[in-house]
C-alpha cells in the first residue's frame, strides 16, 4: 500500500482548515443535498464530502456505510488532495497503490474510487468530494465534467463560509470567526482548567501610511503584521484581524508570564523584521492582555474588551 504525500503548502493548508472551523461541526443541509446529488448521479454505494487534517479524513457530508472519519494514511481522499485534478481509480485491487489498502480489502470493500480536490480561496485543497463503489468501473469524460460541476457547487458553499469567518485581506480570521474559534478553544479549557491569555493589538499610524505612502503600502503593512503574528504564534493559538487595524491573539494553556515573555519576542520580531524589509514606514502598535488562571472566568466578551481596553489606555 502507497501511504499519501504530504502537500508542498500543507502548513498553510492546514492553518486554512483551522481557521474555516468546519472539522466536528454538525451535518449542515446544504453540502448533504450536494452528497444526495452526486449519489443520484452516480449510483455509487458511498459518496461523501471530506477534509483531510492533520491525522485524518473527516466527512462533513457521508451518504452509505462510511465510518465519519478514518485515518489519513489509508485515504483514498488524502491522494487526491495533491493535485488540482480529479483523482481516478477504477479498479483498486489491480492497483498496487491500494490492493492491499483495509479499506479495499475489508468493508467498505472499495474498488472503484473518484475524488475531486475542494480547494479554500487561497488555493490550497481542504478537502474532496467522492464517490466509491464495491465494484470496479470506468469514468469517462462526461461523467468527470458531471462530477466537476458537482464539486464546484460543493466549493461554492465553502467559500460562503469563509466569506463569514474569514478576513480576505489577511487570511485570518475575522471577528465573527474569532468569537466562534476562541469560545471553542476556551470551553475546553476550562474543560481541563487550563489558564488562557488574550492579547489585543492596535496598529497605529495606518492612517499616515496611507496618507504619506499609499492605500497599497497601508494593505501591506496590514498583511505584513497578519504574517509576523502568524510566525509569532503557536498554531494552536487562535489569531484575528478584527477591523482595519485592530488584531487579537487567543493563547490556549498559556499563563500570563509566558504571554508576556511571547509578546517581547513579538515585538524583537517586528522591530527586526522593520528593518530587514528596509519598510518607508515603522509597524508600531499598542497591545492589551488579558488572562484566565486556573478555575477563572472563561467568558470570551469579558477577555476582549479587558484587553482592548488595556490597548486603548497605552495610545500615545
């Protein structure tokens, strides 16, 4: 058996998935009308809509017997997410990728798979729509022209869910996909009692560098401080363009004295990175922070408005 690659962008992958916060959400109509029409199509015995994470293939969408998650090493799924081009098996036990695959050789007994990548705005594939039977079979043209339109109705539906989560400057997250991500996240902290820290940042001057520079150089200071957090910052940390030129980090199992020892190399990063760039233009900023110690209050309207209004007290 073949275990897949790993994509050449999986790291933005990865954080692209995080950010969409779609993995263990609930079954949602509007890709399972998706899976009944590919299925109708088709006549497949399962057909499904999937995304692959770190570890996993997760279907958000599952028509036919189909466990709702397998591991990432024997899917079909995590193979067709290395191109941009349907993936196409027709006969899995006289290929030597997958004969021996328990998935083919065990129930669901697949021989006959067809995967199409479900790619984020950014480009990267997230996920597939697929369908798979217990009996080998050809795929031709048409019914790949078919299949693509059904994925593309499926890609539709994703990218209207990152219209509401996700900043499309940045690539962050948004403030109404910050609220939802960081209540996830405190939740299970305070599941496990584990302490939590909110820092708040108010980029100052974007307003003269739009003035003295351009619009442009103002968008770029912006996407510039998106990718200094990103690098700044843990993947499990939950980060935010929440307006124009406000950006908020959630720091999951992070006492305050280890934020604050995070935020002073921050801002050696940003300093550095300043100069390095040889930017017309400094990336000030002010930063509020707020914590959660051990059985505190994990309220996450509570923890956003204590740092912002620690932010705004630090304006010059």
């Amino acid at each position: 058996m073949k275990k897949p690659a790993l994509p050449k962008d999986e790291a933005l992958r990865l954080q692209s998935l995080e950010n969409l916060n779609i993995l263990d959400t609930s079954a949602d109509e509007r890709f399972d009308r998706l899976s009944r029409l590919a299925s109708q199509m088709f006549a497949t015995k399962v057909t499904a809509i999937s995304f692959i994470d770190a570890n996993r293939q997760w279907m958000k969408s599952c028509i036919g017997p189909f466990s709702q998650e397998i591991p990432r090493d024997i899917s079909f799924c995590a193979h067709t997410i290395l191109d941009s081009k349907p993936f196409i098996v027709n006969n899995a036990l006289a290929d030597p990728r997958f004969s021996d695959n328990p998935l083919v050789t065990a129930e669901p007994n697949i021989h006959f798979y067809a995967g199409y990548p479900i790619k984020h705005a950014n480009g990267t594939v997230l996920g597939t729509l697929s369908i798979m039977d217990d009996e080998p079979r050809g795929f031709d043209d048409y019914d790949i022209q078919c299949f693509k339109d059904i994925a593309d109705l499926v890609q539709s539906e994703l990218h209207a869910i990152q219209l509401t989560t996700q900043d499309q400057l940045t690539g962050l997250l948004n403030a109404h996909g910050f609220q939802v991500l960081s209540q996830n996240s405190l939740n299970m902290c305070e599941r496990l009692n584990a302490p939590t820290s909110l820092a708040y940042f108010d980029v100052r001057g974007l307003k003269q560098i739009n003035q003295l520079q351009s619009n442009r150089d103002g968008d770029n200071a912006l996407m510039f401080f998106a990718e200094l957090l990103t690098f700044g910052f843990r993947d499990s940390d939950v980060l935010a363009r929440l307006e124009s030129d406000k950006f908020a980090v959630l720091l999951t199992n992070t006492p305050i004295a280890n934020t604050k020892d995070i935020l002073d190399r921050f801002k050696e990063r940003v300093d550095r990175y300043a100069v390095e760039k040889r930017l017309p233009y400094t990336l000030d900023y002010n930063v509020g922070v707020s914590w959660v110690d051990e059985e505190g209050d994990y309220d996450f309207a509570e923890l956003l408005n204590i740092a912002r209004s620690l932010a705004e007290k630090t304006k010059p």
